[in-house]
C-alpha cells in the first residue's frame, strides 16, 4: 500500500514537472520573447519551486 502511494506520487510529481517545463519554457521564449538561456535558468528555478508548492 505504501509503495502504491509513494509511486503514484513520484509519478504525479514527474508528469506535473515535465509538463510544465515545457510549456512554460515555450511560453517564456515565445510569448515573453526571453532567450533560451534566461528561459533554461528560469525552468531550473521553477521546477523545485513547483515540487515544493503544488504537491500540498
């Protein structure tokens, strides 16, 4: 039972940031007009900030 749990976690976790990684840095680089290096250093940013915010 712990194993599901821990599992369906890691893998809401992992879908929730591959997602958003990649729309967001589309967004950023073609909406916002920001290089690919400020997109790339807002991303590393981003994603251990939506880890530690949208999983509560």
């Amino acid at each position: 039972m712990a194993s599901e749990k821990l599992r369906s976690f890691v893998a809401d976790t992992l879908a929730l940031v591959v997602f958003f990684t990649i729309v967001s840095g589309l967004n950023e680089r073609f909406i916002a007009g920001m290089s690919w290096s400020e997109v790339a250093l807002s991303r590393s940013i981003g994603a251990p900030l939506m880890v530690l915010t949208a999983r509560p």
